[in-house]
C-alpha cells in the first residue's frame, strides 16, 4: 500500500483530540514512506495532516478544484498540487490516487467523500480498503446507523464488515494493510 487518501474536516472543530490524530496520521504516513492524498486545503484538520506529515518528511499530494484554488484555499508547500475543473472529477482523481481510504472527524464534506468510496466499494467499482478513524467516539453515532441499516436488511453485511474501524492512527493503517492483503 503505498498511497492513503485521507478525508477531514476543513474546519478545526473543538475537541482537541481530532487535531491530535490529524497530526499523528500525518507523521504516520510519512515514517511509513506512504503518499498521504488529501482535499489540498490549508484550514482545520486537513492543514494539520498536511503540515505534519511534510513536516515528518512525507509526500503530500493535494486534489483541488479551480474555484477553491482561486480564492487561495489550498495549501502552497505540497509535494504536488492537481487542480481539477469540478467537484467530481477530483473525487475521481483522489479515489484514483490512492490505495485506500481514511475519515477522519469531519463535517458534510468527509462525510460525502467516505460514502461515495464505500459505495463504490459495494458495488465493485473498486476492491480498495476503507477506514473510519473513531476519534474519541466521533464515529459512534455513524456506525450504530450503519448497524442499523445492516441489520434491517438496507446494508449487506459484506459492506458493513468491509468498513474497518479503529481509534488509533497507526492501527488504522496496518488494518488497512491487512485488509488490501485479504482483497481479492
Ligand atoms: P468538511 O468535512 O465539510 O469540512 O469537508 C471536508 C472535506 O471536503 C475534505 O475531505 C475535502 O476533501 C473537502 N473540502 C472542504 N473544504 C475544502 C477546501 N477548502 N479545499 C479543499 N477541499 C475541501
């Protein structure tokens, strides 16, 4: 595995914890000399991966579109910046990009970016592994409606069971190692 695209949030939020695991899953990706894809903001969570894993040495590979990119949202010291015409096609190109997939706590945007690569997944579009980062139970409310949803015959099981779940960044990581392994 040697990309990760990682959806955030772009805004800070208020538990200290979410900007910690941001941090600690920059540094990750760049001792791992893994390529961290991400949004290419320069706000909230998402700044904080960028900055730490640049700052451990790692290459951080930016997705944008034109519009954020001329209002100056977007991050200037990355390793390589794509600027895209529209929102979809840099969903594709991030999905593309990368080898597997981590949300962490983020808002409508991450969690728009986590279902379209889950939904792929189930549909067979692609086999490529995906993790939800639960940072102090940010998650909980999600994976109860997720379990909800399999339970009353909404989701396959083999979708639910794909979606791997972890509160620690580097566990996350080798799960998502361990689940490309097991991919067909
Ligand atoms: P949100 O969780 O609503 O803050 O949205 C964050 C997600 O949407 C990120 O994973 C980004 O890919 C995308 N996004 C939101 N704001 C920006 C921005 N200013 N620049 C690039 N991507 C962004």
């Amino acid at each position: 595995m040697k990309s990760i695209c990682v959806f955030l949030g772009s805004s800070a939020g208020t538990d200290p914890a979410h900007m910690e695991a941001a941090a600690a899953l920059g540094r990750e990706l760049a001792e791992r000399g893994m390529i961290c894809v991400y949004g290419g903001s320069r706000t909230g969570l998402m700044n904080r991966l960028a900055e730490c894993a640049l700052a451990a040495g790692g290459e951080v590979v930016g997705v944008t579109v034109q519009v954020l990119k001329d209002k100056e949202e977007f991050h200037r010291g990355l390793t390589r910046l794509h600027v895209v015409p529209t929102m979809h096609q840099r969903k594709t190109m991030m999905i593309d990009l990368a080898d597997g997939f981590v949300a962490l706590p983020g808002g409508i945007g991450t969690w728009d970016e986590f279902f379209e690569v889950i939904t792929l997944r189930q549909l067979g579009f692609h086999a490529k592994p995906c993790g939800l980062l639960d940072v102090n139970g940010f998650y909980q409310p999600l994976l109860q409606m997720l379990d909800k949803a399999e339970k009353e015959g909404l989701m396959k099981r083999s979708a639910r069971k794909a979606i791997v779940v972890s509160s620690d960044p580097a566990e996350m990581l080798d799960l998502l190692i361990a689940a490309e392994k097991r991919a067909p």
